[in-house]
C-alpha cells in the first residue's frame, strides 16, 4: 500500500476533481447531511477557494486514489 499526501492545488485539474469527489462522498454520508453537495457548489467551490491566500486543502491518496481530505 503507498500512501501520498500533498497539499492541494487548487489549479490542478486532477486534485480539484478529487477534492470535489472526496467533498461530496462527504456530503452524501449522515454525518455530512446526506445529501450530495448542490451541482452550483460542485462549479464554483475550487475557483472560489483558489481565490482565498488563506485557503488551504491536504489531500492524502492510497494507491493512486483520493482516500481522505483536510480543509
């Protein structure tokens, strides 16, 4: 098993896609509400994060796959 954690840049395509997937698992989960996070939300959440300096994501995969996500 290989375990990676990066900070997330927000500009890279692949990691703000797995941040919005991790995100949304999340979402879907009782504990997140269960409800999956709203299609506006999915749009414009990595942009409007990207814009905060104080803004920042670690994201952690095993084997290549988004598996656990800090905000």
């Amino acid at each position: 098993m290989q375990i990676d954690v990066f900070t997330l840049n927000y500009h890279d395509e692949q990691q703000a896609q797995d941040l919005l997937f991790l995100l949304d698992k999340y979402a879907l989960d009782p504990m997140g509400g269960a409800s999956a996070l709203n299609q506006s939300v999915k749009n414009s959440l990595v942009a409007e994060l990207a814009k905060l300096p104080q803004a920042f994501s670690v994201i952690c995969y095993v084997d290549g796959k988004p598996a656990g996500l800090v905000n």
